[in-house]
C-alpha cells in the first residue's frame, strides 16, 4: 500500500527509501527561491539536503516564492505535504529514491507584501532564480535589456506594486537599503550565458525606468555570481507518479524524477554568506565562463540538435530518439564537426569525452525525458544554444551546414505539424508568429531568419547561413525529414 508524502508519514516509507536525517524544527531559512519546479528541486534542492544531512547549513533552509499560475500550482501540490519532495535518480546503481526537505515555507503568489517583508528580513542572504531562459527579459538578438516588454513597462510604472520577479526582489532590496540592511545576494540557476551578468542587466535596468539612482545602487552593492548548472530533469506526468506508488511505495503529488548526474560550477560571490556547498560536489570557481559555454553549447544545444527532427519524426521519449540512428548520428556529426571544435578549452576537461558523456545521459532509458520537453520555448533556446554557435563559426569563415540544418528544422516543426501531418500542439509564448512565419517560409524559407530579428540578429542575414537554410527547409518540406537526415549524414 502506498503511504501519502508527509512529515508524519516518514517513518512509515519503505526502508528503501532515504529520508532526511534532520528535524524540520531545527530548520532556519537563509534563502529565498523563486521558480520552485521540477529543476530545482532535482538540483539546487538537492545539494542543500546533502548539507543538511551531514548537519551542516541549518539556518540556510529556503522558502519557496513565485509570481506565475504554476508557482501556485506547485505550491498546492507541496503545502499539503509539508514541502517534501521525492526525488528518483533513474538509471544508477543502485537506484537512488529519497525525500528531501530542505523547504520550509512557499509564500502564495497573493501575498506580495508578505514576501517583500520576507525579502526584508535580516536572514535572507540569498535570492535564487530558476525562472527559464525567457524570464529574463532580455532580446535575443541584441542581448539587452527589453524595456519595452509589457510586464517590465508596467512594473515600472508602478513599482510600489510589482507583479514581476524582478520588480518583488527591487522593493525588497530598497526596504532593506531603507532600513540600514546589507543586500543579499542575487543567485541564477538558469541556463543562460552569464546568468549573473544577465540578472544584474535585467534587475538594475528595471530599476532605472522609475529610479536610476537606485539603478547604481544595485549595480554598485548588490552580488551576482555567474553559476552552471547540469541535470536532466523531465516533466512529471501521471506516469512518473505511478511509478513512484508502483515501484516504491510513495503517494507524491509531484515527484521528481531525473538522472543521477549532476553538476554545479559556482563562482564565488557571497557577502553575506552561503552554505558549504563545496562539501556535497559543488566547484568553486574564479570564472564559471569557460564550463557554461561548453554545457550550453554541447549540451543544451545538442538536445536542440535531437528535438525537432525527432518530434517530426514522431518520436516521443528522448531515449528513443538516441535510438533511432539517424538521429544519434546526426547529433555526433553536428557536435563533433561543428559544434566542439569552436567551444574554448575547459580546464581539466576532454570536450569530446564531455560530447560522448552527454550522449550516454541522453540515451538514458530510465529517466523517460520527452522530445516535446526539448522542443518547448524555441524562440528563448534557439538564440541562446544553437545560433551563437553558427555566428561564431561565421565569423571563422567555417561551414554551418549542420547547424543550418538544426535551425531549418526548428522552422519545420514551427509550421506546426510532423512529417505525418499530426498536429503538433504550440508549446512556445510565441508560437502564433513562428507558425505564421514558417508557413510563409515553406515557400520563401529566407523569411523565416530574416523577419525573425529578436531571434536570429545578423545570422539571419549571412548569405552563408540562407543558403544553407533554404535548401534544407525545401528538402525538408519535400522530401521529409529521414531523406534530409539520410543526405546530410551520407555527405563527407
């Protein structure tokens, strides 16, 4: 019989299954975390519950925080199991199942003023982000600051009343400026380029519309650390949480599954503190640049590699799809001809070995990642894995055949239906546009990089790249996409 998460339910899961070694009443909160999904707590939630286990870090539990229907929604899931997660490492062995605890509290979206007076508070040191690529506000083709988004403008325009992440951590900050309080640090666990430099861009540039002087106050004090972090983690779905009564005897509401690497590459930017994370694997660094740019472009970019042609192709879990040989060679050509020889050394670090370490995670079977999952937010990922790579190899003089191709199948699949006329359902806050414009490119395929500006920049006018584009795009609407593949791979 399967026992309900909870704290009172502990000692009644099955022996199998880890659980904290910490009570929750000897638990103070040092973090605030905005954007409590499944990432998260497979990562950055993670560490922490190795730290609490070893009874260390017991005043840096965190409390959860969110502005988004599905901060509300996770938040419902978790209250009524006292914020205990269950997180499935598949595809180790052994098999790793435990709980973890390291939450404390998840204020409601409702309650602003509860959470700036939070913010405020002298024991926050910390205010961590997982809130995707796109949450950034930033345009992907200039990589600043977009003061003209809706939400930014209207954050700005009344900034006693934010609505956005950014808009809550600016007024708690002043309350704690106001106050004679030092600012906490401002941590990103998203994958973007510089994620600390990006957080700053976007966080004193919101500022600035209402009070530049507050602008360079922030720009001044205020820490932001740059960060990589690495660990697959799919959707949780009913099957995930059959699987977790079935296999281990867990009611969760939302568990989470993921694989049993993980990475973190941290520089270390602290004023007020953080937990010993170097203690439970985490790297410390003086510049985190050089491991972000080989993740993002090797990794992150070749699950965008494998996302499009495999969605076209019908091809629902990600292991599947490594399965398939025309995709997991596919994903070796891209990577070890265009992509790897143009990624910056990495210190200690064999970036083919890196290449093929990520292709073995990929083909995990027991994680059950979903291709749908990779294609999601194209126009935030794209601009971010994939097209930096093809301007950098522009800028060398060096083919971008592959990634020209990468880029025509996302184009493909924005046109919304697969190779078998099955419609594909929008999973982009774009999706009407890019559709649009990839209908329209079925027939004139240099429209799509062209009119796509915020996404493709000066890519989408290298006659280099079109050419490439647009012979792939008309084989790809011909031919489909197992003939595009086939080719491709048949050329030396």
């Amino acid at each position: 019989m399967s026992v309900a998460l909870s704290l009172s339910a502990l000692d009644r899961l099955p022996a199998s299954v880890s659980r904290p070694a910490y009570a929750r009443a000897d638990l103070r909160p040092g973090i605030v975390h905005f954007g409590v999904g499944n990432f998260h707590r497979a990562h950055q939630a993670v560490y922490l519950d190795l730290l609490l286990n070893k009874g260390h870090a017991l005043d840096w539990a965190y409390i959860g925080a969110g502005v988004r229907p599905s901060d509300t929604t996770m938040r419902q899931a978790l209250a009524s199991q006292d914020y205990l997660s269950t997180v499935v490492e598949l595809g180790g062995d052994p098999e790793s199942v435990r709980v973890i605890g390291p939450m404390i509290d998840f204020i409601p979206v409702e309650e602003r003023e509860r959470l700036i007076d939070t913010l405020a508070a002298p024991y926050v040191r910390i205010v961590s982000l997982t809130i995707t690529e796109g949450g950034y506000y930033i345009n992907s083709a200039t990589g600043r600051f977009d003061t003209a988004h809706p939400e930014i403008a209207a954050d700005a325009a009344h900034p006693d009343d934010p609505r956005t992440v950014f808009g809550l951590i600016i007024k708690g900050l002043r309350r704690r400026r106001d106050a004679g309080l030092p600012p906490f640090t401002v941590m990103s666990c998203d994958n973007i380029p510089g994620n600390g430099v990006v957080t700053r861009q976007t966080l004193a540039g919101l500022a600035a519309l209402s009070d530049p002087a507050f602008a360079r106050w922030i720009e001044e004090n205020v820490a932001f650390p740059n960060g990589m972090v690495d660990r697959i983690t799919p959707a949780t779905t009913d099957r995930e949480r059959q699987k977790l009564s079935d296999r281990f005897g867990i009611t969760d509401n939302w568990p989470v599954f993921c694989e049993p690497f993980k990475q973190w590459v941290l520089e270390d930017h602290f004023p007020l503190g953080r937990p010993p994370f170097e203690e439970v694997g985490v790297t410390f660094v003086t510049d985190v640049a050089p491991y972000e740019h080989m993740k993002i472009r090797i990794l992150n970019g070749g699950h965008a590699a494998i996302a499009y042609p495999s969605a076209l192709m019908g091809i629902h879990f990600v292991h599947d799809a490594m399965a398939n040989q025309l995709v997991a060679d596919f994903l070796k050509k891209v990577e070890l001809t265009e992509i790897v020889p143009i990624v910056p050394p990495v210190p200690d670090t064999d970036l083919v070995a890196y290449y093929e370490l990520i292709a073995s995670r990929f083909a995990n079977p027991e994680v059950g990642d979903t291709v749908a999952r990779l294609c999601l937010d194209g126009s935030n990922r794209q601009p971010k894995f994939i097209i930096p790579s093809i301007r950098d190899r522009l800028a060398k003089g060096l083919d971008v055949e592959g990634l020209a191709l990468v880029s025509a199948l996302w184009c493909r699949y924005c046109a919304g239906t697969d190779d078998a006329g099955k419609a594909i359902p929008p999973n982009d806050d774009s999706a009407a546009r890019l559709k649009e414009l990839a209908l329209a490119a079925r027939s004139e395929p240099e429209v799509f990089p062209r009119q796509l500006v915020d996404i493709y920049g000066d890519v989408g006018h290298s006659s280099v790249f079109l050419a490439h584009f647009a012979r792939h795009l008309r084989a790809l609407w011909e031919k489909g996409t197992v003939a595009v593949l086939t080719g491709y791979l048949a050329r030396p």
